[in-house]
C-alpha cells in the first residue's frame, strides 16, 4: 500500500499542493496511520500537511507565483487552507494577493477559485491587520472580483472600519442586502458592541421590505446563544419585528419566520414588551391577512398564531379589540382569510381557535349586544370538543353554554358541522363520521328548541352520510379485491 501511495504522490510540491488542496481535508489520511473511525483520527492531516509543505517555501511571495497563478482558478476545496498557509508564511501577504489577482489576467471560462482570496485576506491578518487591510483592498480593487465583495470581507476579522465599509456598499447598492447579512452567520460580528454593528443594519434595513428581513437575520445571528446579551439589542429587534413594511414582501425565505417568531418569543420571555409592541405586533399578524400577499400568509401562519398567543397571555383586551377592528375594515375575501389566521396551526378536529383562550366576559359581553349576529362569529374558533379517548367525544361546556343561552336560529350554527369534518384525518371517512353521531345526540334534549332541531337534523344527515359512506367503501373494496 505504501509504495502505492509514493508511487502516486507528487515529487513536486507544487503538484502536492494542488492534490491536497483539491479535496477536502478528510478526504487524506495518514498512510503510516491505521484508520479507526472510533478512534482520534486526525481529520486535520491534508491541512496540516499543506501547512508543513508551505513552511519549507520560498518567503519571497514572488518566487510561489507559478502556484499561485494555479490555484486563483479552477475547483479546489481546500483553497482556504493553502491561501492562509501561503499568506501567512510570505514576508509580504500584499504582494502575494497582487499575484493573485494579476493570475485572473486574461479572464477565462474556467471559474475563480474564490477560497484562495479569501484565505490569503485571512493569512494577512493573521500576520497584522495592516497586511490584512492591504490584501482585503487589493481584492475588492480588483475588477475580476467584482460581485464577490462579501465573500472576501467575510475573510477579515470584523471591527467598526469593516462593518461601516460594508453599510456603506449596501447603500451604494454595490451590495446584496441578503448577502451582507450573512457575515453575522459567522459570529464575526460577536467581538463588537451592538452600537457598532446597528448602523450597518441600518443600512439594510432601508433597502425596503426585504432589507428588513435582512436586517433581523443580521440581528438575529449577533451573539447568538448568549442570552445575556439580547438585552442589549432587545429594542432593535421590536423596532424590526413590529415594523409596519415587514410583510409587503413578494415571498418568505426558509428562515424568515423561524427568526420573526423566536425573536418576539424572546422579548416576551426576557421581559422587553410593552403595550405599544404587543398592540403593533398584533396588527403585523393580522395584516398577514388583510394586507400581505396570501403567499405570505401561508408561510407565516404558524409564526404569527404563535405570536398571537402570546399577545393574548399579555392583554387578551387589546388582542379582542385589534381583531375587531380587522374585521370592521374586511371585505368577504379579507374575513376568510383572517378566520383560517384565528383557526391556528393545530388542524385538528373541533381544535379551539387562538381567540379561545380570550376570558369569557370579553366576548361574552359583546354577544349578548347583538347575539342574532355575532353568535357565529365566536363559534369559528371556540372550542368544540374534547376528547376522553380516540372513539369517545364529548361536548365542550363553554360551547354547549354558548349555543343553548344565544342560538336562536339553525343557520347560525352551521360552522359547527363544518368545522367537526374539516382538519386533518386518515382512514374511511365512515370512521370520520361515526364518533360525532352520539355528540348530536346528546344535544336532542337541551333546553334551547333551536339547538334540538339543529341537533335532529344534523343526526339524519349524519346516519344517512354514514350508510353511504360504508356502501362507497364496500364498494371499492370489492373492486380493490376484483
């Protein structure tokens, strides 16, 4: 095995650069070395041997310029290692990222090799921030690498020079906003006071709706995981989260609202809301529905339920106004869309709404003003049902209550029988069916005559829907069977 690996092994050690740099570093293993994945196998060894091939170069950044001139193109893994290795080695990173840029001439099709940038601007600062300036100006200088500026200052280490360089690159629109939020991805950002860091969100923030976003994953990811810390930009994250513009956007990225709720999440549990925020945040979430495309709304339901649960738990008062105003201004198409907002994310049989955890005396009061009209809007998201076991359902009390005090015609419990079928199920529909016929039942003898014929009715159709049902499924059976 041994003399294959010599046979195959480069003599020249630029050739050996190039091989051990082309993978990645577990892709080498030691030869004189058993493998054991069990055991410390030293999954650094292409790195560390790049390392030790480097150490025995020229320091003269100009006599490497034929590897140099190699490895600025082409797919090479461990790019980054060898330009650290090279940059930190040389007595001038300066030159050395002169050399490399200078190896982009001509252009060509073959595609630029940008770890090899970015681990010579790393390597120079490794050796002092004035050589890591030099090598990071030189590249972003240079019009080959245009396009790529995040990239290459995602290879510095972060101060208020490099945050307020990239803020003002967003501004020029020389920057993707999405892309210079990502440098707080690294934890680059960690080391500087939130005040150094805010006007580059700032920057973000005023490139519209989708800056916004931006803004918050660049917040968001700043000292992550040190809850010390979110005190100190807690006032910020309000200001993002409850910012009127948020969701007049076209689309939600894949973490968008994973961001949106946790961080509200976190000033709830941290104690940094007030009445303001929870009034602002409560209208966000409904304008999911009344404002923002429906696009949006099906990706942020679930995060703004959530929210609004949290609203209610704060001042379920101000929840039961904001939602009534929303409705005052909706259209038909508007309510639809606010109603499956209130049903929340739980798609189960019956499930209580977001709304039912408001006290009874706030809608209480407000039915009784009007019951013929708003009876029906309380029974979208009151609890139903509750369930004893997987076939045993019985009534909820608040429901029953609710039905047999204001109920004063058929037409205004009809949701009821539409929501008992509508969630998520499984199986024959019959199964579906059969557990809610003793629920109707059990309302033949209440004290309210609306509520007995509504329930008699309702056990016809649901034993004539049973036996066809169970005709449907003999049927199929049979043809399934031949």
């Amino acid at each position: 095995m041994r003399d294959w690996y010599e046979e195959l092994f480069p003599d020249s050690k630029v050739d050996q650069l190039l091989l051990l740099s082309g993978g990645w570093s577990g892709d080498f293993h030691d030869i004189s070395a058993p493998y054991d994945r069990e055991s410390d196998t030293d999954h650094e060894y292409a790195t560390n041997c790049i390392r030790e091939i480097v150490s025995t170069l020229s320091r003269d950044a100009n006599d490497n310029s034929e590897l140099v001139g190699k490895i600025v193109r082409g797919e090479f893994n461990s790019a980054w290692a060898l330009g650290h290795a090279l940059a930190s080695h040389v007595e001038d990173p300066e030159a050395l990222m002169g050399l490399a840029c200078e190896a982009l001439r001509p252009p060509t099709e073959t595609a630029i090799c940008l770890k090899t940038f970015c681990g010579i601007i790393s390597g120079g600062f490794a050796k002092s921030r004035d050589a890591g300036m030099a090598c990071l100006e030189i590249a972003l200088n240079a019009p080959e690498l245009d396009g790529h500026a995040i990239s290459l200052i995602s290879a510095a280490q972060m101060d208020s020079e490099i945050a307020s360089r990239v803020a003002q690159l967003v501004t020029d629109g020389l920057c993707d906003p999405r892309y210079a939020a990502t440098l707080s991805c690294g934890r680059g950002f960690d080391d500087l006071d939130f005040e150094v860091v805010q006007p580059l969100a700032d920057a973000i923030k005023q490139t519209g709706p989708e800056g916004i976003w931006s803004a918050l994953d660049l917040v968001f990811m700043y000292r992550y995981g040190q809850p010390e810390s979110f005190v100190e930009k807690a006032s910020y994250v309000k200001e993002l989260c409850s910012n009127p513009d948020i969701f007049s956007v076209e689309a939600i990225r894949v973490m968008d609202a994973h961001h949106w709720e946790t961080s509200i999440e976190k000033l709830f549990s941290s104690d940094q809301v007030d009445d303001a925020f929870v009034e602002a945040i409560c209208d966000r979430s409904l304008e999911l529905a009344t404002k923002a495309e429906h696009d949006v709304q099906l990706e942020m339901d679930d995060a703004a339920c959530k929210v609004l649960l949290l609203a209610v738990q704060y001042d379920p008062a101000l929840v039961w106004n904001r939602v009534l105003v929303a409705f005052d201004n909706a259209d038909t198409l508007t309510e639809w869309r606010l109603h499956n907002l209130l049903k929340g994310s739980d798609r189960t049989l019956g499930q209580a709404g977001i709304l039912n955890d408001l006290p009874e005396e706030i809608y209480l009061n407000w039915i009784s003003e009007k019951p013929n009209e708003r009876l029906e809007f309380v029974l979208e998201w009151i609890e139903l049902v509750e369930q004893e076991d997987e076939s045993r359902l019985f009534w909820a009390s608040q429901f029953v209550s609710l039905i047999e005090t204001y109920a004063s015609d058929v037409s205004q419990l009809g949701v009821i029988y539409s929501r008992l079928l509508s969630g998520v199920s499984w199986g024959p529909f019959s199964s579906r069916l059969k557990p809610l016929a003793p629920l109707f039942q059990s309302l033949r003898n209440n004290k309210n005559s609306t509520v007995r014929k509504w329930a008699n009715e309702c056990v016809r159709s649901l034993t004539t829907s049973i036996v066809q049902e169970e005709r449907r499924e003999a049927n199929r059976e049979a043809e399934l069977r031949g």
